[in-house]
C-alpha cells in the first residue's frame, strides 16, 4: 500500500507481477513494452513498464534473466528468420530498456555499487549497444552515411503526409535539411537520452518493488567518479579522430554530457528543495526549462562537470555552525 492508502501497483497486481513466475513476468513486460510500437506517443509513456514485472521477479528470486531471456531469444529468432528491420529494432528496442537495466539493478544489488556508477554502467552500455546496432545495420556503409539516408526517407514521408493535409511544408523541409546533418551523427544518443529519463524514472522506486536499497532523494545524485576519464576520452577523439571512430566518440561524449546535464539538474533542485519542495512540478518544470532554453543546458552541464571537481551543492547547517 502506498502512504495514502491506494494499492501501489509496484508492489502487486499485474505491474507487480503478483504471483506471476519467469514465463508469465516476460510475457507481461513484452506486452507492456510492445505499447512503444502500437500507441503513437502514449506508448512512450507506457512502455518503460515493462521493466516493473521483471524487476518485481527479480526482487524475489535475485535476477530476472529468467523472465526476460526467454524474451530476447524468442526476439532474436525472429529477427534471424527474416524478421527485416522492423524485427530488429524490435529486439533492440526491448534490450535497451528491459533487459540492460534489469541486468544493471542485479549487479548494483549484488556488487552493492553507488548509485552513479550503476547509472554510468548502464548508460555507457546502453550507448555500445546502440553503436553496435546501428553499425552492425549500416554495413558496409559507414553509420553515419545510413543514418542520412535513414532520416532523409523520415522526412520525406513526413513532408508528404503534410502535403496531403494541405499544410504547407517549406519551413519544414528546411528544419529537416538542417537537423539531418547533426541527427546522423548523434542518431544512437536519442534512445539512450530515453533511457535516462526511464533510468531516473525508476531509481526511487526500486525500493519500493522490493530491492534492499535505501532511497536517495535526487539533489543528493552525483555521477561516478570516472565519468571525468569517459569525458575526456570522448572529447580527445573528437578532436582527433575522423570517419566512425568519430562517430563512436562523439556519442560515447554525449553520454557523458547527459549524465553530467542530469548531475547540473541534481544540483539546482538541491537548492530549490529549500524553498519550493520536492513536488513533481518542480523537478520536470525545471528540466524542461533547463532543456528549452538556451544556453541554459550548456551552463547545466557545465554545473555538473565542476561540482564533480568541487561541490556546488548548499552546505548543511551542521557544517555552517562553528565549534564552541
């Protein structure tokens, strides 16, 4: 039950996966998570509960491999069996965000890692996976030459449905000509932004699904010590390197650079808690400032770079008083 009372459904019911063993935790959680595909822009809101079953399972058993391997096979063969691309992001789609957290949360609680290192691990790793994806789909052309040719048939199709609603499409295929240039190059961040989102989404709760964790209010997050050692390998090959490698490294800096955003995030609420709350319409109406407005996300990721050098956050009132 939750503090008010209601059913809390991380704790039961068909979210819970109350009662529910591997077969039928998977089952759920495909279910859940294949809204991404069938519900336009609901289904982004649906489908990161897919992972709740199989965390619920995990809980109780100490993995969840068991609930969502069966899954990933049974994708997997799909895909080989001549699935064609849509199959593949498919399996791709349900690795990202089901099976690499739930594999992410049984090592955090197993090697009892901080919370920013269970965050960078799985971020990084979502990031390979994507990069892996993705090259492995463009070859033998290079990923950021498909990734062009990918958007450009996008929006194609986009302009032609506004035509046939009788809009107007100028500025549209204007928008389009100047974002498919960076788009091709960042094209693997975007999903991995999204697991974020899902990432932070989930961190309070693991708790509550049953996880000997303790709960970690988020003005209290900081990214992993290492993160300074990704960044600054990401920013060096971009500077270097040309081609794919390039391309590799300017998405393993935005990893980084997002993690360091969600760090510059912790921060500002560490010093807004004081005076407005912890309310929902704090956090999110302070990220969506923070993302909409410039050059607000580079000062925000600038906050989280340095105050993992030297902290930015308000100091206790137990350090502010002075020994007698």
């Amino acid at each position: 039950m939750s503090a008010d009372g209601r059913p809390d459904l991380l704790q039961g019911g068909v979210l819970g996966g109350a009662g529910f063993g591997p077969l039928g935790s998977g089952l759920v959680s495909l279910l859940l998570y294949s809204s991404l595909f069938v519900l336009p822009f609901l289904g982004i809101v649906v489908a990161p509960f897919g992972i709740i079953p199989v965390l619920h399972l995990a809980a109780r058993r100490g993995s969840g491999i068991t609930a969502w391997g069966w899954v990933a096979v049974l994708l997997a063969g799909a895909a080989v069996a001549g699935g064609g691309l849509t199959a593949v992001a498919f399996l791709c789609g349900y690795l990202l965000l089901v099976a690499v957290p739930s594999l992410s949360v049984d090592l955090r609680v197993r090697f009892r890692w901080q919370e920013g290192r269970w965050v960078a691990g799985t971020i990084l790793t979502a990031t390979l996976l994507c990069l892996a994806v993705m090259a492995a789909l463009s070859w033998p052309a290079a990923p950021v030459t498909a990734a062009g040719e990918w958007l450009r048939t996008v929006g194609q199709q986009a302009i032609e449905l506004y035509r046939k609603a009788g809009v107007a499409s100028g500025n549209l295929e204007l928008a389009f000509d100047r974002g498919e240039r960076i788009l091709a190059w960042v094209l693997p961040s975007l999903p991995v932004a999204y697991l974020v989102t899902v990432l932070f989404w989930l961190r309070p709760r693991l708790p509550v699904i049953g996880f000997d964790l303790d709960a970690v209010p988020f003005e209290a997050y900081r990214c992993d010590e290492w993160l300074p050692v990704v960044f600054a390998a990401g920013g060096l090959g971009v500077l270097l390197l040309g081609g794919t490698p390039r391309w590799v490294a300017i998405n393993i800096l935005g990893a980084a650079l997002i993690l360091y955003f969600v760090q510059g995030l912790a921060i500002i609420r560490a010093h807004l808690v004081r005076f407005v709350g912890r309310g929902w319409l704090v956090r999110w109406g302070v990220a969506l400032i923070c993302l909409q407005v410039p050059p607000l996300p580079v000062l925000v990721v600038a906050l989280g770079i340095v105050d993992s050098f030297h902290s930015l956050r308000p100091r206790p009132p137990e350090d502010e008083k002075r020994p007698e």
